[in-house]
C-alpha cells in the first residue's frame, strides 16, 4: 500500500555563508543562504514480494504502470517478474537454468533483458504476452554473449555483443522484435 513521506529539501548556496565585512556584500552573499526549504510531496508505494519471498527489486517501469524486475521466494531462488495493477507475477523463462533478468520494458509491455548463468549472458525479448525469446548475437553469429539494455516505443531494442578471443570485440547492437520472433 502506499505511504506518504515528506521531504524536507533545503537549497544550499554555492558561496559559504559567513558574515562579510561590508552591509551589502554581506546581503548579497547571505541571500542564496536565507532560501525557505521546499517541501516535496512523495508517494513510495511497496510492490510486495512473491508469496513467502524474501526480497524483490523494481528494474524498470512504463507509463501504464508494468513494472519489471527480479524476486526470491522463501527458498532464495530468483524469478522474473511483473507487477501489473498492484499484482505481482511470474514471467515465463525460456527453459534456461540461470537467472533472467529484465532491463526495461515500453509502453506496449513488449520487455528487453538477458539471463545470465556464471559468465555466460543472452539477450531476451518477451513480447506483450510475455512469451519470451532468446536473442543473437552479431549478425550471422560468432557472438560470445548479448545483452539487450533497454526497448523503445517500436520495439526496437538495444544492447550489446562481445566476440570471442583474443580480442573479445564488444559492439553496439539494436534487435528488432519481429527478427526473433520466428
């Protein structure tokens, strides 16, 4: 449920504030000192955890309010997850043994992220039902791991690829949804 937390922020002058010798000096310098505080109304709402889970962590947000990040339940294993209208669920995995972990999602509800086991990562799309797929590399392959970062209004979604050695060549990548939905 939401809770109401207020801010008491103060501006800070860029100069010290002392006392100069000079009256006017002394006003000019003093005045960025004498700023009323603002105060600053915010809303924290608490997304809740799985069932029985110990911890849960908000990754990205669309307007419409989709959340997207990871959670444990009460044994500590990790899921994906989306909070949609104040509830929580598990997102599918594309049968991998690691962690899938989200970057972002837009306003389609279309999600960008990868999974990760040790060292190993692959790019991830799910598409706004949530059924997910695993991304390439470098075009036409060769590529060590992928990661896609975040996904645009499109659902153009960019990222990364690294080579193999010796030199492990990291580029800047941009996927497009329907190129791995196939």
């Amino acid at each position: 449920s939401p809770h109401l937390v207020r801010l008491m922020l103060t501006r800070r002058s860029p100069h010290r504030c002392r006392s100069p010798r000079l009256l006017l000096p002394a006003v000019l310098v003093a005045l960025p000192c004498l700023v009323p505080a603002q105060t600053w109304q915010v809303t924290i709402t608490d997304l809740g955890a799985l069932p029985g889970g110990v911890s849960a962590s908000a990754r990205a947000i669309n307007d419409a309010g989709k959340v997207v990040g990871m959670a444990t339940d009460a044994t500590f294993a990790s899921y994906t997850v989306e909070w949609v209208n104040g509830q929580i669920a598990v997102l599918p995995v594309p049968g991998l043994s690691g962690a899938s972990i989200p970057t972002d999602v837009n306003d389609a509800g279309e999600i960008a992220g990868y999974y990760s086991v040790g060292s190993q990562r692959q790019g991830i799309y799910w598409n706004p039902s949530n059924t997910p797929f695993l991304m390439s590399g470098f075009p036409g392959g060769g590529s060590l791991f992928s990661v896609a970062t975040a996904i645009n209004s499109s659902g153009l979604v960019a990222g990364r690829a690294s080579g193999a050695a010796p030199t492990f060549p990291t580029h800047a990548l941009i996927w497009h949804g329907a190129a791995f939905q196939t």
